[in-house]
C-alpha cells in the first residue's frame, strides 16, 4: 500500500480499504481499527506526497516525515496485533 517512495496508489489504499472491511469477520475490532487507521494514514500521506510535487513547504515536509515514520513503526505494531490470531494450538 504504501511504497518505497511515500507515494501511497490510491487504488491500492482503496482497494487495501475496501479488503480491511473484511477483516472483522476473521479478526476482532482491534485489528479492524488497525487497519482502517492504516488506509487513513495512507491517504493522509499521498495528500501530502501530491502537495509536495506541487512544490515545497515545511509543514507539508513534517508532515511526511511523521507519516514515514508512523507507517515505519506499524511493522512491530501490526505483528503485535497479529500475533495472537497466528499462534499454533499446541
């Protein structure tokens, strides 16, 4: 959804939005609000990217790099979320 470049497709985040909807009959709400806060960042992030091509303003460079760094730190937190729906019964 979201690629090397910080520039989010938006039919992927559409369509990653339109698949994460599902997720509740699979998961519990927790991971559903993951998910739906990850398609929000998302788009917050391509509004951002699209505004910095335009040309350049601080805020809008903040704003990405808090983004980046959110959509980086979501690999530990999306494994956390995950975990207990991944877990072999022994």
């Amino acid at each position: 959804m979201v690629n090397g470049d910080l520039q989010p497709d938006l039919k992927e985040v559409i369509k990653f939005g339109a698949d994460a909807d599902e997720v509740l009959f699979l998961f519990d709400e927790t991971i559903a609000n993951h998910l739906a806060e990850l398609v929000k960042k998302a788009l917050q992030l391509r509004a951002v990217s699209l505004t910095l091509k335009k040309g350049f303003t601080e805020a809008a460079a903040k704003e990405e790099i808090a983004l980046s760094t959110w959509f980086y730190e979501q690999f530990e937190q999306t494994r956390k979320k995950f975990a207990p729906f991944l877990r072999v019964a022994s």
